[in-house]
C-alpha cells in the first residue's frame, strides 16, 4: 500500500518536473504564437502513456519549434505549425487506442505509393 502510494508520488513529481522543464525553460513562458494554427488536445493520462511508450518524442518537436505544448490541469494541448504533424500524431495515437483495446489493427492499407 505505501509502495503504491510512493509510486504514485515519484509519478506525479515527474510530471510536474516535466511539465515545468517544457514550459519554463524551453518554451521560456511565453504565449503560444500566432503560428501554432493546429491543435490535438487530450487527457493528460493519455498523454503520459504515449510518452511512456515513445509515440510521442517531446523534444524532437520543441527542438524544431514544431509544436507548442499547454499543459492544463486535467489536459494536455499539442499546437502544430503544419496539418501534416497534427495528421501524423492523430494517426498515431488512433492506432495505439485501437490496438491497446481490440488486441490489433484491423485495418490493412496497400497501393502504389510515389
């Protein structure tokens, strides 16, 4: 029971640090620019569990500026420069919700790609 609890705390320290680390020395507190035209937002459970699994790589898109990250108190909002990086991770997390609770994809995509 305490170690759950322990769990839990070290959890949510983590996140926190996280959380502060993007938003105070990378995006040095600043208001989302006018740039960020697209938008995914989710629970912020979800989130950490996409991070969790590697889905989703924090710093390779606020490296590039690619995406400005808001972090509310029960959500997480990512904004995009472009609809393609929006697309992308949309696509992404689809599959990982539909495999996580059917057990796989059931959707099979084939053509001739140029």
């Amino acid at each position: 029971m305490a170690t759950k609890y322990l769990n839990d705390l070290v959890q949510s320290e983590q996140r926190r640090s996280d959380e502060k680390y993007i938003s105070a020395v990378i995006q040095s507190e600043r208001y989302k620019p006018k740039k960020y035209k697209h938008f995914i937002s989710m629970p912020s459970d979800l989130f950490y569990e996409i991070k969790k699994f590697r889905l989703i790589s924090i710093y390779d898109y606020v490296i590039d500026g690619s995406a400005y990250f808001e972090f509310l108190s029960e959500s997480v909002v990512i904004s995009f420069v472009s609809l393609y990086m929006c697309e992308d991770l949309h696509r992404k997390i689809d599959h990982y919700l539909v495999v996580k609770f059917s057990g796989d994809y059931p959707l099979i995509r084939g053509g001739i790609f140029f």
